[in-house]
C-alpha cells in the first residue's frame, strides 16, 4: 500500500529538482528547501520539502510545525540525533549543520515567523508542544559553491534567477504588510542585500578578470558592468539605512528603484557574458 504523504512529498521533489526549486502547488511563490536528513533508527537518507525563513549570514530557519501535529515530524527528529544535513535550494546545495533554537533565541526568530505569516502561530495554537525552530548552518567548504547547472552560462542565469525570485517575494511581501516594517521582512531584505553584495563581489574579484583574460574584446562590457556594481551597490545602501527605520512606505520606493536597476543589469550580463562562459 502506497503512503499518501510520502507520494504527495515525492511530486514535490520530482517537481523541485526538475525546475531549478519552482513547484506548484500548496508551495507555490514560498521559500521551499529540500531538506535531507539522516535516519534516527534507520540510518538511511530522508528528503523532506520544507518551508524556510531567511535569517541572515550562513543560516537559514526551519520550523518543525507538521501542520500542528501532536508530534513532531520525522526530519526534525532525525536531525536532533543525526545534526549533519543536506540542503537543497534548488540552485545550490550544501552539507549544513542544525541546531535547535532554545529560550529567547527560539522565541525571537517565531514571533518574527507568526507576524509575517500567520499560519505559524495557527499550528502552535493547535498543539501542546512548543514548535521547534532550527537553525541550519551552511557548512564552509573550499572551491566554488555547488550550484546544479549543466554550463557556467547556466549557473549564471541560474543564480541570477535566484536574486529575481526573492526580490519578487520581498515585494510581495510589502504590498501586503501594513504601514508598519515587520521584523521578519527587515531580515528578508538584509539577507537578499549581503547576497547580492557577495554575488557582485565575486564576479568582481574572479569571473570578471577571467573572462577578461581570455576575451579582451569584452572589456567594454566588463567595465560596464563593473560600473553597475557600484550604482546597485550604493542603491543597497540606501536600503539598508531606509531597512532601520520601521516605515514600510519609505521602502518600498528604494526596493523598486534596486528592483529596475538590477533587473537591467542582470539581463545585460546575461547577454553579454553567457556566451562567452560557455565558449570558455
């Protein structure tokens, strides 16, 4: 007899891996990992599609709700005896180290998951036990980041997806918050600002100059671009100031003027430099 739960989770995954993190669905426009996690008893590899919150720096949040359940759910035990897991983010993929939030720590990062979602706070209404929150630490490894493209060109465009994905979810996000900036959203748009701030500052120190050792005719552009780091760079810090205020109607201009500033450099990027990288 088939499990419904399990077949349901397994279209998930098949539908995750299939389209670079994009499903439909209950999970469609969310923040979706796949979350793979080692037996308690068993000892055998568990993947899990799981909802996640951004929260700054190396580590992402996971909350252990089963829908409200009496019971905590499988991964978040297998994790609790075996910490080492594998993360999935459709693009990347990375070993991470987890870690149960506790006390004041755990208290903070679910108040900031219950006031930007409700439903959060619906499962813990619905049980007895405290939901747990995890942290999942991204472990540091030497080389590149293992991102899951067929061509250099492909991860480019791939990561570049990425940056749209999140910043189409923060300003969905603030059409439908109130005129109050919420914690939570504060951490969303801090944690895309360092990703793109690393994203930029890595081509700047390494793909650029590769590419311009091999292809000296791209200079023009790769001084465009260059140029272009530094505009998107000072618009992300003109956010970030706006970001420690609590007026969500100060930011949400400074996010569209990122939003059409990077949506135009991105594709100018990706038409100038993909064809060189996958001739590279």
């Amino acid at each position: 007899m088939t499990n419904p739960i399990q077949d349901f989770n397994q279209r998930i995954i098949d539908e995750f891996r299939a389209h670079h993190g994009r499903v439909g669905g209950p999970f469609e426009g969310g923040r979706l990992i796949l979350l793979t996690t080692t037996g308690a008893r068993t000892g055998t590899p568990h993947t899990t599609p799981v909802g996640y919150l951004p929260d700054g720096g190396d580590r992402i949040l996971v909350i252990a709700s089963a829908g409200g359940s009496p019971r905590h759910p499988d991964w978040y035990r297998n994790l609790v005896a075996h910490p080492q897991v594998t993360v999935e983010s459709g693009v990347f993929t990375y070993e991470a180290k987890a870690v149960v939030l506790a006390g004041e720590e755990r208290d903070r990062a679910f108040a900031r998951a219950a006031e930007s979602d409700r439903g959060w706070a619906a499962y813990q209404e619905k049980t007895d036990r405290v939901l747990p929150v995890v942290a999942l630490h991204e472990i540091a490894r030497p080389g590149p980041p293992n991102i899951n493209a067929s061509s250099p060109g492909e991860a480019i465009r791939l990561v570049h997806d990425v940056f749209r994905r999140e910043l189409a979810l923060i300003r969905k996000e603030l059409s439908a918050g109130t005129s109050t900036l919420g914690a939570q959203l504060r951490v969303n748009c801090l944690t895309f600002c360092q990703g793109l701030h690393n994203h930029h500052t890595g081509e700047d120190v390494a793909m650029f100059p590769f590419l311009a050792d091999r292809h000296p005719e791209a200079a023009p552009a790769i001084d465009r671009l260059r140029t272009e780091h530094e505009r998107i760079a000072a618009l992300v810090e003109e956010l970030r100031q706006t970001l420690s205020g609590t007026d969500l109607d100060a930011v949400r201009p400074e996010v569209d003027r990122l939003t059409t500033e990077l949506e135009a450099h991105l594709m100018y990027e990706e038409e100038q430099l993909i064809p060189l990288l996958d001739r590279a």
